[in-house]
C-alpha cells in the first residue's frame, strides 16, 4: 500500500504553502543556537533540518519512513549538507541509542493534520523525547484542536452528497458509499451555534503525547438553528509568538477546517445544551475512524404538549402570541405587508409573526424547500418547527418544568479515507 506521504507531489505541496515554510523557517532561527544538536523527525524533503543547519546547528539526525528520504539525501548533497546530517529511514518509533547515539537540544517535526494528530507521528514524537537533553526544545511547541456545532453544512458536503449516498447517479446506485466522512468547510463564523471549544490540547514537551484520545465537551448554544455537524479546525503555536491555524486564507494552504456531518439534524435552541464526545481509533497509519457522540437537552416542548394548556404555564409572549385551544400557539399578522414576500406562502406564513421576530429564516426554509423539491406536508411540518423554535427564543428564560425538556442521544462514525 502507498504511504500517504511517499509522493513527492504530496510533499512539494507542503514546500508551495510558503505561510507554513516560512513561519518554521523564522521559527527555526529563533530557536536554533549555534553548535546545536537537532531531530528533524519525519524530515520529508529535510526542509526543516537545513533550515537548521543553515541558523547554525552542529549536526542533524533526520528521520523518515518513507522513500521521499531519498530526495532528501539528494538535496543536502547539493547543498553541502552530506557532512552535517545524519539520514535515518525508520519509523520514529524504532530509533535507538545506535541510531542517535547523543542527546539532542531540539526536535523540529511537523506532524500536523487538520484534526492535529496525524497517524501516530504523535506518540513517536513521545518515544523520541528521550533523547532530548534536560532543557531542550520541541517545535511545534504547543497545538489546540477546536470543535464547534455549525448550522449548515458547507458546498464540499452538498457536492459530494451528489456522487456519495445517491440512489441514481450515472444510473448507478452509489448508496453503499459511506457518507459519514469528513469535508473540507468553508463555512463562516455565523453557522457556529456555540463559541468553538478546545477539544485536544497538547503541550508537546510537558505532556505525554497520544494518537488516540477521548474527551466530552458541554456547549452552551447561543444562536438557535439546525445541527448540521460539526466543524474542527486547529491552531498550532510552533514557537514564541509564530502560530499556524488552518484558519488561514493563504495561497497554497496545507490545511483547512473540517466539517463532520451528524447523523441526525435536530433544530436546537438558543439556551439549549449539546454535549459531543468524541474518540478516534487509528486504523492504519494515516486511516481514522472518530466517533462523535451527541447528547442533546432541548428547551424544545412538543405543541401538544399539555404543559401549554395548563392554565399556569400560559407564558407571557411578544405581543400578538395566543394560546389556541388545539395547544398550538399562533401569533398574530403585524404591519407586515404583502410585499415584504416572494411568494403566496411565505406571505402566508408570515402572518403568524409579530414583525419584532427575524422573517430571514422563514423566507431561506421555504427556498430550500424549492431547491430539493420538499413536498408541501414536508415544507409545512419545516415551518411549524420553524415557528416552534422562534417562539421558544422568545420563551427563553421561561421556568419550564425540566421534565418537559427532551433529551436526545445519537452517533455519528467519521472517517478519514
Ligand atoms: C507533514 S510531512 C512534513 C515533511 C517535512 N518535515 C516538511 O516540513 O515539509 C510529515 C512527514 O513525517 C513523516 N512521518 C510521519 N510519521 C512518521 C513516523 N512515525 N516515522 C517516520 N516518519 C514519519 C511522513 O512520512 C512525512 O514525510
């Protein structure tokens, strides 16, 4: 099987993203003293390592699995690197005293994905700390995976959607495909239903790295919506001040958040709490599998609920909201005009709103609708939920009984292919 990283293409497209190169390459000389003694681990092109030698390092132990090591060797040669560096082609995991047969001042790597871990460089980054003085430095320093629900999915899921889970594409039935695998997003901050949350922290010298991990993270949502997914993008400190983020515009970028679709695509709620865990498994190097786990608690109330009936429980609204015998709750038509509306039945819809609640939604619900041909019973039950979440924005700091609140659990599987 090929090495994901054993192409050359792979790794000139590394050496293109000049914001990435560049930035270690300040790094580097910030960090490099004269007559140092340096790891370059998964040295790739041994980009990274020359940098070294050229702020000044005695000596350069890089390492690589892959046969890319080979134009690596190449390189230092031309040059003039041969004396200075020593080439080793070995799973980090594997190296020895017999193979770095000194203690090092700095170990240089780049082991880096979209989600941060990458395969398992990170537990051999771990292995490797061993030969590292008292003292001595690991760039990248410091990494931070962020997680957030999002409230739409971004054009790589919708494109992809076409070709992966299709009953008829090409006159083929693609269904087997698996759909459950991440996409690169392009969404903007306002799909985030909640501030993003660290989910992995890694100091790389004083805590004991991993390529799996576990971890659970509350989110306080504060804009309602429909879960989408998720969305994962990560920040990496290299050294002092010089940082990375697959946030970034640039040209030529090697990273780029992720989206990982939900399984299930419940509205939920400003006030609302989501709770995600998520675990990965490392299936070979380079194939993940993670899982997310949600576990939402809803300020959402069924309309027939009875709550809403009793007499005590008749909440105080925005003016023009009525309480109907049927338990449905309707709001009455206010000053807005026929106009305001592309169409008869966001017109008709609209009437059920006091004007003080944001008609956006209403008007982008009903053109979806159109554009993935929605029955009219699909549209309308769309509304209503569309209604129901509006109004509970409005009910928000209501004392609901708790027992009221519905408590939904469901799994997503990602992987990475
Ligand atoms: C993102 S590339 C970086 C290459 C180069 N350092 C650069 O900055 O352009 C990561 C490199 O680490 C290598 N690598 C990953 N895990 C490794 C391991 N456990 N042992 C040796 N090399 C590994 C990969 O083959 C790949 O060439």
């Amino acid at each position: 099987m090929e090495h994901y990283f054993d192409n050359y293409k792979r790794q000139l497209s590394l050496l293109l993203d000049r914001n990435r190169t560049l930035k270690y390459k300040y790094a580097i000389f910030k960090a490099v003293k004269p007559d140092d003694i340096v790891i370059d681990f998964g040295c790739g092109t041994g980009i990274l390592g020359f940098f070294a030698l050229q702020a000044g390092a005695r000596h350069v132990y890089a390492i690589e699995e892959t046969s890319i090591i080979d134009y690596a060797k190449q390189l230092a040669n031309k040059n003039k690197f041969t004396d200075k560096i020593t080439f080793i082609n070995k799973s980090g995991h594997e190296l020895t005293k017999q193979d770095i047969p000194q203690q090092v001042d700095i170990i240089l790597s780049e082991p880096i994905s979209n989600l941060l871990l990458e395969g398992n460089a990170w537990s051999a980054i771990e292995h490797l700390k061993s030969f590292l003085k008292d003292g001595g430095l690991i760039l990248p320093a410091a990494g931070t995976l962020f997680m957030v629900p999002v409230n739409s999915a971004p054009r790589t899921f919708y494109d992809s959607e076409f070709f992966i889970g299709e009953k008829n594409v090409y006159n083929l039935d693609f269904m087997e495909l698996p759909r459950h695998v991440f996409y690169k997003s392009t969404l903007d901050e306002t799909a985030w239903l909640s501030k993003p949350q660290p989910l992995l922290q890694f100091n790389l010298l004083s805590d004991t790295l991993s390529d799996t991990f576990r971890n659970s993270i509350k989110f306080s949502i504060h804009q309602s919506g429909q879960l989408f997914g998720v969305e994962f993008f990560m920040n990496v400190q290299i050294f002092g001040n010089i940082t990375l983020t697959s946030r970034d515009q640039q040209e030529y970028p090697s990273w780029s958040p992720l989206f990982a679709p939900s399984s299930f695509n419940p509205y939920i709620c400003r006030g609302d709490l989501l709770r995600i865990t998520v675990w990965n498994k490392v299936l070979s190097p380079y194939k993940c599998e993670w899982n997310l786990e949600f576990t939402h608690h809803s300020k959402l109330l069924l309309f027939n609920d009875t709550w809403w009936r009793a007499e005590s429980a008749i909440p105080t609204l925005a003016p023009g909201v009525i309480l109907s015998d049927n338990g449905l709750l309707f709001l009455h038509r206010d000053e807005f005009s026929q106009y305001d509306c592309d169409t008869e039945l966001e017109w008709d819809f609209i009437q059920l709103f006091p004007k003080k609640l944001n008609c956006n939604e209403i008007c982008q619900t009903i053109l979806q609708s159109e554009k993935y041909s929605l029955s009219h019973e699909e549209l309308m039950d769309n509304l209503i939920q569309l209604l129901h979440k509006l109004l509970i924005n409005s009910l928000i700091d209501l004392p609901i009984p708790s027992e009221r609140f519905q408590v939904t659990n469901f799994h997503s599987k990602i992987y990475i292919p």
